[in-house]
C-alpha cells in the first residue's frame, strides 16, 4: 500500500515512487483522499484504490467519527497487506496514519518521520530538507528497497489522456489556468483577466481550465479573448487539454503537475508562501515568474497576508510575453524570471 492523503497534486508528484513499489510488488494499493483520487486513477502502477477523508489532513474533512476510522481499518485489514510507504510532506506527520495502519494488521510501514515513532513505523527514514517532494518520495521507496526499473528516470507520468480536439478546436494554444485551491497560489482574477487579454493580443489563441467550483472564474478571465473550457473537463480530460497545449501559465496547483506529467512545458507562477524547489513543475522544462522575495515568503498562507498580492499580481504582461517566447523557443529547461526572483 501506498498512502497519499493530500490534493491531486500531491499524490500526481507521488507517481515516481508508486511506480518503483509497483515494480517489486506484485499488487498496489493506494490509499488517497477525496481530493487526490481522480488523480490517483491516472497513476501508472495502480491497481486498486481506497479513499479516506483524513481529519489531520482535509481542513473540510467530515466531524469526526470513529465508524469511519473503523470502516478505513476493516477495509486495510481485508486487504492483507504485508508493506506500506506513508507519503507526506516535510511539515505533516505520517503517525496518525501509521496507528490506523497498525491497527490494521500492517506488519511493516515505512514513511519520513521527524517525530519519534514509538512502534509504528519499521523504517523511520529522514528526508533532505531540500529534495524536491517527487524525489523526496522516490528516496523513501528506495531506502524500503524498491527502486524504478530500468528505462524509468522518476519524471512524473499519467496513464494515456484522451483525445480532446473537440473541445480545444484546431491550431496552437495556450492554456491559461487560473484557479487553485489555495487563492495565495495564483494570480488575483483582475490579474488573471488582463494577463489572457495581453496573450491574446500578442497572437496567442488561448484556452482557460477550471473545474466545475471554477466556471465563474474562467468565464471571466477568458472574457472575449479565450476559450472558457471552466466546469467541462474532468482530470482526465484536462490532460487531454494539457497535453495538447504549447505550454500551460498556472499558479502552484495541481493542473501544473498534471502539465507535468504529460511533458508540456510551464510557466510556473510561483508564490513564495512555500519553497519553490520543493514544488515547483517536475522534470519538464519551466519558467518561474513571481517575487520570492515578497514579505509572505515562508509564512504557508493560504489566503494572500499583503495588500494587492504583489508576489504574483505585480509580474508585468511584458514578464508573461517574454517567458511563453523564452520556453516556446527551447530556451534552457528551467529558470527563473522576474525581479529579484529566485529559488
């Protein structure tokens, strides 16, 4: 069992390593959240799912309810599994679920543990603080002795996305992808709005996503200028439209990992609320445009703690013109843009 409680594009930068567990086993199971099953589906390696509601993860998560837990653990301990790998990021804890999975019948766990671990976890590994989250999970698997196989370099992968011509219509684009769960991630809508108009006048055809919550957003970010794609995909589907794009503009969300996965390029509007190089698109060339110098850098806020968001809201159209050129162009495979921007 592999276990990723988080978002989509936490358990899509988990693929790497679910992929070395699969290659020495000879069945995976993982265990996600409600939020990161559609995207765990699209894992290579897969091959049967659970999904629990994590009350230590979900900030939605349903009251808690001990014929829930009780369901979860009945439902590990049907299973039979005789290994487990606890997948979490450097400020979460992987013992709550190492309880459950104990109580389970699990026999071996292994996870990133700061915290002693009393029983729980047979390999407490300790992860470089600065490892990128999808090597920071590909280093667990190994230290529990599984490796990738030959052929496979740990870049992030889905299963095959549809054909979606239909809904993109002919030629080149763009995509423009506004949202993100966490609003401190992405560009403001006012910011969002002019940036589309800008490409658009500059002779880019652009498509804007957004899940169903996002259809009023996108509607008024592509405006007259873009194609409103908000609400008519799925994850699967918006591979599809990922895959067939030149280039994917996104704040730090799933949709950039899922960009990602299927190889196209992408300008990474990177709020510096959290380490870029932990996060930032994995192994496909990129662009990081934001001020990772702004007063929120560090403070893990979810909501935008400065007045007019100056970390992303301040880069210039001409920033955005300048990098969609610099990465269409085979500019180098990653980098940087912007005032005093770093990782």
């Amino acid at each position: 069992m592999v276990v990723r409680l988080d978002s989509a594009g936490d358990v899509l930068l988990a693929g790497p390593a679910v992929r070395a567990v699969a290659a020495g086993s000879s069945e995976v199971t993982m265990l996600c959240g409600p939020l990161g099953e559609a995207a765990a589906r699209l894992l290579p390696g897969v091959d049967r799912f659970l999904v629990y509601d994590a009350p230590w993860v979900s900030l939605a998560a349903p009251d808690l309810d001990r014929t829930r837990v009780a369901d979860l653990v009945d439902r590990v301990a049907a299973g039979g599994y005789d290994r487990a790998l606890i997948l979490a990021s450097q400020h979460q804890s992987p013992l709550p679920a190492a309880l459950l999975l104990k109580l389970a019948g699990v026999p071996w766990i292994g996870a990133d543990s700061e915290h002693y671990p009393g029983s729980l976890l047979q390999l407490r590994h300790q992860r470089d603080p600065h490892r990128h989250e999808a090597a920071a999970a590909v280093d667990l698997a190994r230290a529990a002795g599984f490796a990738l196989p030959d052929g496979d370099f740990g870049e992030l992968r889905v299963r095959r996305p549809p054909d979606t011509a239909a809904l993109t219509g002919p030629g080149p684009y763009l995509v423009v992808h506004p949202g993100a769960a966490v609003p401190s991630r992405t560009w403001s809508a006012e910011r969002a709005v002019r940036a589309v108009a800008a490409l658009a006048a500059a002779g880019h055809r652009v498509v804007v996503t957004g899940g169903p919550g996002e259809a009023e957003l996108t509607r008024r970010v592509a405006g007259r200028h873009a194609l409103d794609l908000g609400g008519r995909t799925g994850l699967a589907e918006l591979a599809g439209v990922l895959a067939g794009a030149r280039a994917v503009i996104a704040g730090n969300t799933g949709p950039a990992h899922l960009a990602a996965a299927v190889r196209t390029p992408v300008i990474s509007l990177f709020a510096p609320v959290v380490r870029a190089n932990r996060w930032l698109p994995y192994r496909v060339p990129h662009l990081l445009l934001g001020r990772q110098d702004a007063p929120c850098a560090g403070s893990r806020a979810r909501e935008c703690p400065v007045a007019g968001h100056p970390c992303l809201d301040s880069i210039t159209d001409e920033e955005v013109l300048a990098a969609v050129d610099r990465l269409l162009v085979g500019g180098p495979p990653c980098d940087h843009i912007g005032r005093k921007a770093h990782a």
